[in-house]
C-alpha cells in the first residue's frame, strides 16, 4: 500500500476544482489513521460512532470527523462534543437531537441533509420533497445549535457511467432548488457527493466533497 501515492493521484483530479477530500477511514486501523496523519492528512470520515469515538481518542485532536453513515439518535452525544460535520441527516427527529447536544456542548454542529438518488434499495436518506419540508418547517428555526450547510448523496452502484452521471445531476439541481432557504441555521454551500469508483464523475457534476476510501487504501 502506498499511501502517498494514492492520495495524490486522487488530488491531481481535484487541482482547480472546489473539492475537499475526505479519507474514509472506516474499517481501518488506528496506526492507518496515523500514518495518513503523519503524512499530512487530517480529514476522516467513518459510519460508526463506536468507530469515530475510539479513533477520536486515541489521535491527535486537530483531526477533522466527518460522519458518513446513519446515524441513531441515542448515540449523538457520543459525537457531539467533537465531530466536523454530519453529512447523514435523514429526519427532523435526528437534527433536533443534533441540536440539542450540540448545545450541551456549547457548539454548532454542521449538518448534511442525506438524499435519496439512487435507484437501488436503500433504507437511508430523504427524498427531495422530505428535504424540502424539513428546510420550510417552523421547528427548524427553534435549531440554534445546528447549521443545515447542504446535501449528501450516493449514486448507484453501477458501471453505467450515464445513470451515475444522471443521478449526481439531480442531486445538484435538488441541491439549488433548497438554496432558496436561507435562515440564520441555513446555509446551503456544500455537495457531498462520489465516492472511489465514480468520484471523477461527481466532481464533473459540481461536488464540493467527495468522501474516498479504498482507491486510497489499495495496494
Ligand atoms: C464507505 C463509504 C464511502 C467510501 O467508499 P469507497 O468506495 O471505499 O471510496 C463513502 N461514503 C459513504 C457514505 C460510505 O459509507
């Protein structure tokens, strides 16, 4: 495994795009996390909060946590007090307990709204109308704690380049039609969307953020 290597040949394809690279580091061991560390690198993700929390701990604390996977409402406050941003929003239910840690913590947390684009099966993630409702909803300006700063998506998994490129295109026009809400706890700036095998095209159709994992880690 080359690390170095790896990382680079992903940031060549970020160079003049607005695109932050966020290491999924999930499934992998601590020493990975430092080794990325010692090279520099200071931008994780993982999808389980036992996960984040025993890395949180046993790294240094400049790290920036990205939450990537779903998340249950009793185990935000282990994360709280620490993470960047989550970009796994799937209910009103689930910002209102972000909120209300992140005032326990004394902080604003940065949230993601998930969206639902794929057209696989998947449990997870609003529809652009569920979005759409939580952004217009009186309880949301109640949420002083938390910032609505845009949308996450995953594309299908498929090699049809042309219904991964269609379903990041839909994600980016949900992502306009929400700008319109604009309120103290909202600011729309951020497209989380591409992940190793269909980052490239992602980043074509106007991602901020992508979130790679194993195309970094192979050997
Ligand atoms: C695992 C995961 C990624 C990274 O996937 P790779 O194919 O390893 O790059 C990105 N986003 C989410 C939500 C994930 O769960």
């Amino acid at each position: 495994m080359n690390l170095a290597n790896n990382i680079k040949s992903v940031e060549d394809n970020l160079v003049h795009t607005p695109c932050k690279l966020v290491i999924v580091t999930k499934m992998r061991p601590i020493q990975d996390l430092a080794d990325l560390y010692a090279l520099g690198y200071k931008i994780f993700g993982e999808n389980r909060v036992q996960d984040m929390v025993e890395k949180y701990e046993a790294l240094p604390k400049d790290i920036e946590w990205h939450m990537i996977g779903h998340l249950q409402t009793n185990k935000v406050k282990y994360i709280a007090p620490f993470v960047s941003i989550i970009h796994s929003v799937d209910s009103m239910h689930l910002l209102q307990e972000i909120d209300k840690q992140a005032k326990k913590n004394n902080r604003t947390i940065p949230c993601l709204l998930q969206i639902y684009i794929a057209q696989e099966d998947t449990k997870y993630g609003l529809t652009a109308h569920e979005a759409e409702q939580i952004l217009a909803s009186k309880e949301l300006v109640l949420l002083q704690n938390i910032k609505i700063c845009g949308v996450m998506g995953m594309a299908t998994f498929t090699d049809d380049s042309k219904q991964v490129q269609n379903e990041f295109n839909s994600l980016k026009n949900i992502f306009f039609n929400l700008q319109k809400y604009s309120t103290a706890n909202i600011n729309f700036t951020e497209i989380s969307m591409g992940m190793s095998h269909d980052y490239l095209i992602a980043v074509q159709e106007g991602s901020t953020m992508v979130r790679i994992g194993s195309l970094i880690f192979q050997s």
